[in-house]
C-alpha cells in the first residue's frame, strides 16, 4: 500500500478462501494502519501484544512527566471507538509506577474474550490525549520457546531480552532476529557466533535454560519487533517474539536522575523461576508465544 491517508485506517486480516467458505484466517498478521499526522500522542505503547489462554500479560502506557499526576485509564473495544464507561477496562489490576512514567494494565487467567483493542487515556473531557491502538490476542497455543512480553529501555541505555528454551534444546543453536515478519527477519545474534559484537552481546546459560542478548546505546530506531529462535531442524525453527521500546525520558527538575537509574530496563517477563537481571524490574508476564478490577480509574497526587 502506498501513498497512505486517513481513510486507509483500519483493521486488517490475511485469509485464505476456499470457494465461498474461509477456510483460515491468520491470527498473527493483524494490521492498524494510521497516518503520521495522527501519531502525535504523548503517550506509547506497542501496536501488538500476544498472549496465552490461563496465562498473564501486563500492557504498559508510557507517558510524559506533564501527565504523571493526571487520571489515567484503559479502554478495550472489538473495534476501535471512542472510550465510554461501557469500553473502560473492567478487568484486571492497574497501577500508575510514577518514578518511571508508566501507567500498567496487569491481566491473569487470560481468555480469548480478551483479545480486542486497547487504548490508554489520561485526562478528562476537553483535556483528554490517547495512545495509539494496541491489539492484544490471546491465543491457545503453548510454545517451547519463551521470552518477555515486551521490553522498555531508555534511549542511550541497554535492555537484556532473555530468550527461554525447554530441556532438548540445549544443544541447539539460538539466535535473536529483528522484524516484525518472523521468517524474513535479520539475524543480529546467535549462540554459536561472537559473544559480543558491536554493540549486542549474547551468552547462552545452558543449565538455566536461556539465550541472553544485550543490546547497549539503545536509539529509536532500534524500537521494533525481535524473535528469539531455536534451530530445531535444518526445515524449521521455534520461535517467540518481543516488542522492544525505545522511550526518551525527560527527567523530573527537582530531582537528580543517577546514572544507575538511567539504565534502567523495565520489561514485563514470563512466569519462570529463573532469576532476572540485576537492573530488570520484574512484572507479572506472558509467555509471548504465542482479578477484578481494583480500580477502573487510579489518580495519583504527589
């Protein structure tokens, strides 16, 4: 598609047709399109999300120190339109983490009803911005390879993506890849490579079971889509992807920003008893693969 407008906005799915009858339609190459012009929201979060049925995911809304004590909430419809008291979130925990700007949507026991798009708000009536559309689909599928559900790392900071793997795939060689589309992606590392090149180091724990890749002097156009994969076979790979978010942060006057926290990577992992890194912060996850509410609205004064 070139030449994008306005009207070219909207929902998109691959299908394949079997006279009259659909016989598939994909779950993983659902598009939003949107114009540049209306991409100037204050507020990011990922365009896509993934997710496993009776597992976790938290969404995050990061947003700008103006809006650090506004309302805030999400809203989640089957299609994109405006939020009212009947689209706000009703499920799920929220919580307002204002020392890293970031506004988290935490769901458990997800079910395919909540598959749907998702929007964070801050503010009310005349005075209200939103974020781009974000799709979250759930999915029944469990993968042997596992990762975070998305990443967030400050721009000329590094971020940790930790690629997890089951018991027979030890021996195989890992690897991580950027794109969003999994088998035309670049391969920028693999376990059986350079331990560090440029400015991506791997290691591959073998008793713990996981592939890391640290990927310093982050920049924006580094904010993408990445797969960790194992070579399984010389025809087929085991893959799952993560989001990776490059965000600017514009720290707060009154208060002096350390160069431990500047480095600080927030990412949301997968349910695992395997230890995190030391400047990770830990949320409840997803495998990637793929509560009532306590507050539908959360203001927080300083």
């Amino acid at each position: 598609m070139r030449n994008l407008q306005k009207s070219d906005e909207g929902s998109y799915w691959c299908s394949v047709v079997d006279g009259l009858i659909y016989a598939a339609t994909s779950d993983e190459e659902y598009m939003l399109i949107a114009t540049a012009e209306e991409r100037n929201s204050n507020l990011k979060t990922f365009s896509y999300l993934r997710g496993q049925t009776g597992g976790s995911i938290t969404i995050p809304c990061f947003y700008g120190q103006e809006h650090k004590h506004r309302v805030k909430y999400w809203c989640k419809s089957e299609n994109i339109q405006p939020c009212t008291p009947t689209t706000k979130v009703t499920k799920g925990t929220i919580a307002d983490v204002q020392d890293k700007l970031v506004f988290l949507l935490n769901m458990t026991n997800l079910q395919q009803s909540d598959s749907g798009n998702y929007q964070c708000f801050v503010g009310e009536r005349n005075t209200k911005e939103m974020s781009d559309n974000l799709f979250f689909l759930v999915t029944p599928t469990a993968q042997s390879v596992r990762t975070e559900s998305w990443v967030s790392a400050r721009r000329g900071g590094p971020a940790t993506i930790s690629c997890y793997y089951d018991q027979n795939y030890k021996d195989k060689t890992k690897y991580l890849c950027r794109g969003y589309e999994r088998d035309s992606c670049s391969t920028i590392a693999q376990s059986d490579g350079e331990q560090s090149r440029g400015k991506v180091s791997v290691s591959d724990d073998r008793d713990q079971m996981v592939f890391n890749v640290i990927i310093r002097n982050l920049q924006e156009k580094d904010f993408d889509y990445y797969w960790c994969a194992v070579e399984a076979s010389a025809a087929q790979n085991d893959r799952a992807f993560v989001p990776l978010i490059v965000r600017e942060v514009t720290p707060v006057p009154t208060t002096q920003q350390t160069e431990q926290d500047h480095h600080t990577t927030l990412r949301a992992t997968v349910s695992s008893p395997r230890p995190l890194s030391p400047n990770s912060t830990r949320q409840n996850a997803t495998d990637s693969s793929n509560h009532p509410c306590q507050k539908q609205e959360q203001r927080k004064h300083g």
